[in-house]
C-alpha cells in the first residue's frame, strides 16, 4: 500500500469526532467537499471503510472506529510535541478582551511579576474565541454567560455586576437616577454590547435616540470619564476608576447569569496553573 496522505487524517479525526461532515469543515476551515473528498481518498487508499453515511450524519463502522482510537492518539502525541516546541514552560500565553486588558489586567501585571519572576505572561487582547489547538493560546478569558463545554476546564473569575458610571462633574448636583425610566433623560453612552438599548427594552420603553457608541467598553469607560455621559459597565471594568474617585456608579443594573469565565484546556501546565490561580486571587 502507497504512503497515506497525511493531510487527511486530521480531517477523519475532526468528522469521526462530529459524526458530521460540514461540522468538520468548520473546525477545518475547509469546505464541506473538501473533507468528504478526503474521507472518500482515505478509505480508499485503506481499501476499509470508515463510515456508514445516514440520512443525517454519519456512523462509524467498527473497523473506523478502531481506526479513529489510534489515529487520536497519534495526533494528541503530535501535538503536545509541538506544543512543548512553541514555546517554553515558563511562558504562558493569555487571550483576553481588549477592555478587560486595558482597564483590569494592566494595572495587576507588576503585581503578577512581581510574585512570580519566572514566569514570561503573554497577553493576546481579542474578542475572537481562541483555538488553543492551532493559536498557541494557553487559557483565555470570556465574558458572556458560563461556557458550557466538556473540552475545557471553566474557571468563574467574576459575575458581570453592570454599573451605571459618570464622572463626578457630570453628576454634579444628582445623587440618584431612580429606575430605567430616569436615565432616558440623560447622555447615555453606549458599548458593544448594547446594554442600554436592552435594559430599556426588558423594560417595554423605548430607548434615547441620542446615544454616544463606541465599539469597545473601555472606550465608554474613558468618554464617561471625561464627562461626556453615563456609561454602564461591568463592575471589573471600573473598580480603579471608581476607587480613584474618576467616577462615581448611581445605578446598578439587574443581574443576570453573565460573567467572566477563565477557561483553557485540561492536561498539566504548572506555569499556566499559577496564572489561573493568580488570576482568580485578582477576581471580585
């Protein structure tokens, strides 16, 4: 028998995982033709087949599913080797969003040095969900609500806790904005995610056509700081500003089942550990 085509077999890993076709070419990045292609090669060249098509999806057979147990392992292998390659042990690489970068992480980063000097901390500020397969990310931080995945270990770090900021010139002379309803009546500034235009929409009101928008929620931060308006904002966000006595909360919003979730891939990595461990010691 011919060399197998090497290409294929991350391909028969990611459809025997999913048992479906076009799911493995989203994992992949691949068209769905391109991985059926491949399977169809594979079997071929083994001169087995590997899955029984259905209706909807596929099954293995017993000889694919065999197969699939080796072929796991040999790329699980393949790609701690290259993990251990990428980068030290001492480093560690964390995904996280921007805002939370800028108005949280920075401030606690001489503090991480400081306690732990033999440890490189990498930060990636992105909104993207990290693939820690291919980004070479070793944990990231989420916010939205709880993650729910058996591939990951999921850390809690923080509940949302939104906050109705302004500075102390803006709100000169305001100790209180009673309810939703109050704040249509003010300079409202607006984040990505839109929190205002859904809290007066639970509420059944419409929302101020009149509002500041910025595409990150540090952004709103910094305009709410400078007194351009009010900014609601996880409580994460603005301890420092808040502490600083750059802003002052008059609200805060309902809670909801959202928050700020560290996650990353099980298996051992003391170096990373230490980052989660100290991480969650940073939490409120």
């Amino acid at each position: 028998m011919r060399s197998l085509n090497l290409n294929a077999l991350p391909m028969f890993d990611a459809a025997a995982r999913h048992l479906n076709l076009q799911k493995a070419a989203d994992e992949m990045h691949l068209t769905h033709g391109a991985v059926a292609q491949q399977v169809r090669a594979l079997e071929a060249r083994l001169g087995t087949k590997l899955f029984t098509r259905l209706p909807r999806g596929l099954a293995l057979t017993e000889a694919g599913a065999r197969y699939h147990g080796e072929i796991r392992r040999a790329l699980a292998q393949i790609d701690n080797a290259t993990a251990e390659l990428k980068a030290p042990p001492s480093s560690v690489t964390l995904s996280l969003p921007p805002s939370l970068a800028a108005k949280w992480l920075v401030a606690r980063l001489a503090d991480f040095s400081e306690r732990h000097p033999t440890i490189t901390l990498q930060t990636h500020a992105s909104e993207a969900l990290s693939n820690f397969r291919r980004d070479g990310i070793d944990l990231a931080i989420r916010q939205g609500p709880k993650p729910q995945t058996s591939d990951l270990i999921v850390h809690p770090l923080a509940a949302e806790d939104l906050r109705a900021v302004a500075s102390p010139a803006y709100l000169d002379g305001i100790t209180e904005i009673p309810g939703i309803e109050g704040y249509s009546r003010h300079k409202l500034i607006e984040d990505i995610h839109h929190h205002w235009t859904r809290l007066f929409r639970d509420a059944n009101l419409r929302a101020p056509a009149s509002r500041l928008s910025f595409n990150q929620t540090a952004l709103a931060i910094d305009a709410a700081t400078n007194g351009q308006g009010i900014a609601l904002a996880p409580r994460l966000l603005v301890t420092e500003a808040l502490s600083q006595g750059y802003l002052r909360s008059v609200w805060p919003a309902p809670t909801r089942p959202v928050g700020f979730y560290i996650v990353h891939p099980s298996g051992p990595n003391p170096a990373r550990d230490t980052v989660v461990n100290w991480l969650l010691s940073q939490g409120e």
